[in-house]
C-alpha cells in the first residue's frame, strides 16, 4: 500500500514533498522498531538495526522506480548537460527525502523516554569515528560530553584526509551495492541519516529546543556529503537497470556508462568540498 503513495514522477515535479513522505516514514520505521522489539532483551540490542530495516522496506519502491526511470532518460534524452539536469531532479528528491529522515529520526532520539536504546548502534558508529581512543567512555556517555572537540584545528590537514578518504570508501560501498541491486544503497543511505541524527541528538543534550541547531551543525556538510552518495548510488543503479534490459547490445550503453562516469567524477568533487567544508568550516562556526 504504502509504495503506490508516491509517483517518482510527481516527486521530481514536487520535490520537497518528500521531506514529510520521509518524516513519515522514518517516524513509522522508528515507532514500530520501539513498540515491536524494545521489550524484548534480545532484540531491544539491535531495535536500531531494525528500525533502519523497515525504513529501507518503506523506501525501496520509490527509490528502484525512480532510478529505473533515470535510466530510461539516459537512453532518450541527447545532450549531457540536460540529462545531468535531469538527474539533478531526482537527486533534489532524495535530499529532501533524507532530510525527512534526519528530522524524524532526530526528534525521536530526543523525546522518546529510552529513545537512545534505540540509537545504541549508531552512538557506537559515533563514538568509533569521533573518538576511537576512549571508546567506552564515549559509549556510556553516549557521546554528550567532549562532543564539541571533535575537530581540532592542530590536527586539521590529517583530519581532512582521513574524513575524505573514509567518505571515499562509503562512496565506494553505496556504488557496489547499486550495482548489485539497484535500489540498494538506500540502506547506506538511511544508516548514515540514523547515525547523523544520534549525532544531533547528542549535540544538542536532549534539548528539542537545539534540534534546530544541531540539525543546522550537521548539515552544513552533511548535506552535500549525503548528495554525493546520492549522485553515487544513481550512478551505479542506472548502470545495474542498463546491464539487466541488455542495453549493452546497443550503442546507447555506451552512453550510460559515460553518464555513469560523469556522475562519479561529480560524486568525488562533492566529497571533496563537503570534507573541506567539515573540517576548516563548521568548527569554527559551531
């Protein structure tokens, strides 16, 4: 029922409705995740592996249809700056779509009662990347304190190339798994969204009054970083849909490769300003 709510079409017309199609779903995937599987003592340890799960089954109609119809554009539309105006229409939906999640999931976070057990394994990705020497502590605090000190300026240049080389290989990973299923990096997608709204979360110490602060802190890169995954996963999906329907026997594959190529090329520029923006910018704002 839920995936014939949304036509790709109409989204690409209206896309910033897909900011509350988003809040709705990440709201629904994060309730049922907590009402389903937080009494029990097993599963309450995996509820935000869960809660990814159903966010993913919400979402994998709209994005496999849409990327289905960027891959018919690239055998239709002549001329590569169109046709990157083209994908610029879907990658505009999926932002606010993300978005969406980002929000939801972050509102959560902060006024369910035991709202972090269900954050327990996005905290741990936190505390891994942020601070990987004093893991535990970070953990048992879930990450409030110190969290201000993430990036050091005496460390700035080692920092940047350590966050772009790792978002590299996200990159990398949200390629391969477009590639394999075409709508599948959505999974990486709504897991980076989950982890950067724990992030909030904790920026903001339980504060819904900071949630628009937080939400702004980590936006400022992460939107632009979370684009470049996007413009990634359509490579790589567009690629998938192409070698399934045979295009490959026509000279028109050869275009969706080169659209494809375009479109990684575009991802790792993205990354790149996004890693500058992350490390010489937002510190000295927040």
């Amino acid at each position: 029922m839920l995936e014939s709510l949304i036509n790709p079409k109409s989204a690409e017309r209206k896309p910033w409705g897909m900011f509350f199609v988003g809040i709705f779903y990440a709201s629904l995937s994060m309730l049922l995740s907590h009402w389903f599987f937080m009494n029990d003592s097993v599963l309450s340890n995996y509820s935000g592996i869960f809660m990814i799960m159903f966010c993913v089954i919400f979402s994998l109609p709209y994005i496999y249809y849409s990327i289905k119809l960027e891959e018919q554009k690239d055998i239709e539309i002549e001329g590569e700056m169109t046709l990157l105006k083209e994908h610029g229409k879907v990658i505009l939906s999926f932002l606010w779509l993300f978005m969406g999640f980002i929000v939801a999931f972050s509102f959560w976070y902060m006024v369910l009662p035991n709202g972090v057990d269900s954050f327990k394994a996005q905290i741990e990705t936190f505390c891994q990347i942020n601070r990987p020497s004093n893991f535990d502590q970070c953990v048992s605090e879930y990450g409030i304190s110190g969290t201000k000190n993430i990036t050091g300026d005496s460390i700035s240049g080692e920092r940047f190339i350590s966050i772009f080389s790792n978002n590299v290989y996200v990159l990398i990973f949200t390629l391969i798994f477009s590639l394999i299923f075409g709508a599948g990096a959505i999974f990486i997608l709504a897991w980076n969204a989950s982890v950067i709204s724990a992030a909030i979360g904790i920026f903001a110490k339980s504060d819904i009054n900071s949630l628009p602060l937080g939400i702004l802190r980590y936006m400022i890169h992460g939107l632009p970083e979370i684009a470049a995954y996007f413009v990634g996963a359509l490579a790589g999906g567009i690629l998938s849909f192409a070698v399934i329907k045979h295009d490959h026997s026509t000279g028109k594959f050869w275009r969706v490769v080169q659209d494809s190529l375009n479109l990684i090329i575009i991802a790792i520029l993205i990354l790149l300003i996004s890693a500058f923006i992350e490390v010489f910018i937002t510190p000295r704002l927040f």
